[in-house]
C-alpha cells in the first residue's frame, strides 16, 4: 500500500510540473506572439504612413490638395491648432495637408511665450466677437493663400492677397 501511495504522489507531482510546464510554454508563446504582432504592427504603420506620404507628394506636384489633409483652426483666445478633424466650435483657416499646415502656422503666425504655442495676430486683443472673426478671416486670407492650402474665407483671401 505504502508503495501505491508513493507511486502516486509522484505521478501528481509529475502531473503538477506538466501542468506549471505548459503554462509556462503557453505564457512565452503569447508572449512571443504578442512581440510578433508587435512589430508586424510597426512595420505596417510605417509602410503605411511612407504610402501616405507619397501620396501626399505625388498629389502635390499636381497639384492636389492630398485627401489625408487636415484643417488649420483657432479659439476665441487666438490660439491655432492643427489636426485631422475641425473641432465644435473653432473658427477654421484653412485646409490642406497637416504638414504644410503646420510649416504655414509656424512662420506666419504670432508666437506665444509657451514653446509650441501660436496665435492668430489681432484676435486675443479682439474687444467684440465680430471683430476677432475680421481678425481671423484677415489672418486666414493672408497666411494660407498658397497653391496647396485652401483657405476657410476665399473672399477673405482676395482683399487680402490684393
């Protein structure tokens, strides 16, 4: 009986470490799935975002406002951002690829104390509503009129341009 007993407790025990073995194995091999995915992940991100860039170019030489083109806003504060999508209640600028957005809102806008931050001259000293809109139609007439970006106000653009 004693040695039933014995031969027992060893095949538990040998049950025990094929079970902590297999969790273990199924462990690294998620593990090693998830770092697979991973970086199958990055290299189609980057594959795709370089496919989106040359697009971008491609549609520019030709003079094509490239279809992954964002929109260049402001608050009431003045501030302008950038992005992908108009937020409620901002006052856009213009529209066109979020790169040449950005470069445009960099060397025409007013810089702010803050690193990275960037106005729209005349709308923060703006005493009335209507007047901060004149402010940003004149800026977004002015800063945007280039062959790739389309500003918000097109009349605003010729009495500006002119």
């Amino acid at each position: 009986m004693a040695k039933v007993l014995e031969q027992t407790e060893e095949r538990l025990a040998e049950v025990k470490r094929l079970r902590a073995k297999a969790v273990s194995d199924r462990r690294s091999a998620g593990q090693a799935r998830r770092r697979v995915d991973l970086e199958r992940e990055k290299h189609w991100l980057a594959q795709a975002s370089e496919m989106d860039r040359q697009a971008d170019q491609l549609e520019i030489s030709m003079g094509i406002v490239p279809t992954s083109g964002g929109f260049a806003y402001c608050w009431r504060t003045g501030r302008i951002g950038v992005g992908p999508r108009l937020p409620e209640r901002a006052v856009p600028l213009a529209r066109g690829p979020i790169s040449l957005l950005r470069h445009q809102v960099e060397a025409a806008s007013r810089h702010g104390y803050e690193k990275g931050v960037f106005l729209v001259p005349g709308v923060p000293e703006a005493d009335t509503e209507d007047a901060a809109l004149e402010a940003a139609k004149h800026f977004s007439g002015w800063a945007f009129s280039r062959p790739n970006l389309n500003p918000a106000f097109p009349k605003a653009r010729q009495e500006a341009v002119a």
